[in-house]
C-alpha cells in the first residue's frame, strides 16, 4: 500500500521535507515577473480601451449634433 493511502499527507510531508504545511511562497516568487507583466498589460489595455471608446463617443455624439 502506498504511504499517502496509510497516513496522513500532512504527517508524510513532514517526514519528507520537515515541515507539515505548504506554503505557496515560492511559487508566488516564482511567477511574480509573470504577475507583474499581466498588471502591466492589463493596464495598457484598459487605456486603449478607454481612449478608443472616448473616441467613438465623441465621433458618435458629433455626428449626432451634426
């Protein structure tokens, strides 16, 4: 039988790497460049987005007083 079918994982982990909890830590660092690039784009993004729509309001309200 396998260890994780007999014990507990909380109980193996510890005797695996000493530590009975995970902490996701490390991956947080590890895909922070990752996280930063996306608050990045979606900022540009919301930009464009805004500028774009404000454009097409003002060329749709002057044609409209037109």
């Amino acid at each position: 039988m396998e260890r994780g079918s007999s014990a507990p994982w909380s109980q193996i982990l510890q005797e695996t790497i000493g530590e009975g909890r995970l902490n996701g830590e490390a991956l947080r660092d590890y895909f922070r460049p990752l996280e930063d690039w996306l608050r990045i784009s979606r900022r540009q993004v919301f930009k464009y987005t805004v500028v774009s729509t404000t454009q097409h309001i003002a060329i749709m309200t002057s044609q409209v007083l037109s």
